[in-house]
C-alpha cells in the first residue's frame, strides 16, 4: 500500500507540472500524515516548514505549471515526526 501511496504522490505531482488544461484542477492539496521522506519537486517555491500546534511538522510549497508559469498550486503536507527527525 505504501507503494500506492508513492505512485499517487508522484502522478499527482507530474499532473500538476505537465497538465496543458488546468482549469478543472483544484488549488489545493493536503497529504496528510505522509509516512516517507518527501521529497519535493524541483519546481517547489515558496517553501514554508515548520511545527504546528506542537504536535505535527508541516511543508507548503507551491508548485507552477510548466506550460503556464502562472498558473500555481498550494501542497501542504503534514506528519508526525520524532524527537530525532524521523517520521514516524
């Protein structure tokens, strides 16, 4: 399953950047609780990291369209973590 999970990640991702036709597309997108190391594409900007409500660490990041740089999208993926950095 958790082989899916990387798929669906990375099929979304390629969607966002490649798609010619964005206009049925949400702005936003939330993984939650992603229990591998992400790692973001090379179009990332406006990345934001940081720990919410002292439970949870978070990753914003946009993404543009490579067909239409205007054209960006919002993640925002949260997980748990351990005192150490690992996600657990």
């Amino acid at each position: 399953m958790l082989l899916n999970l990387f798929r669906l990640y990375d099929l979304v991702i390629k969607h966002i950047k490649t798609s010619k036709d964005c206009s049925k597309m949400v702005r936003k997108i939330i993984f939650g609780g992603i229990r591998w190391p992400l790692v973001l594409s090379e179009r990332a900007e406006n990345i934001e990291k940081g720990k919410e409500e002292g439970i949870y660490y978070f990753t914003k990041y946009q993404i543009s369209n490579m067909h239409n740089p205007k054209v960006r999208f919002s993640i925002y993926n949260w997980h748990y973590t351990n005192e150490d950095g690992t996600v657990r």
